[in-house]
C-alpha cells in the first residue's frame, strides 16, 4: 500500500479560561505551559480578586476547501 503525501495535520490552538471566584467573570486567554483546570489563574482584570482556571480547550482552525 502507498501513502501519498501525507496531510499535515492540524494543530489545534490551546485556550485557558479563567473564571473570577468574586464576580464570575470570564476571562479567555491563550494557554500558558503549565497551566490546568483549578489552577489559580491572574488577577481578574474588573475586580481584582484572585481567578481559578476552570477549562482548557483547543480550537482547531476552520478547515479550507480548496
Ligand atoms: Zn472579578
């Protein structure tokens, strides 16, 4: 059997969400080495109380048709 030129595959980009424990609010940012779930995340940008990393997920980019 002949394998003809394999396709690359796509890397899916690694996302981290942090959630606020005061306010709730959520914050997306690009993951870090290092980082998972429970973690305790940045500062929260609105309130300034300490953030927990409640999810990581990656995004693969949108498949062209060609
Ligand atoms: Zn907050």
């Amino acid at each position: 059997m002949i394998l003809f030129g394999k396709k690359p595959e796509p890397k899916p980009t690694l996302h981290t969400e942090q959630t606020c424990g005061s306010c709730g609010d959520k914050e997306r940012r690009p993951f870090e080495q290092g980082d998972y779930v429970f973690k305790g995340g940045a500062r929260c940008i609105k309130c300034n109380s300490a953030t927990l990393v409640t999810a990581i997920y990656g995004e693969y980019p949108p498949e062209k048709k060609s």
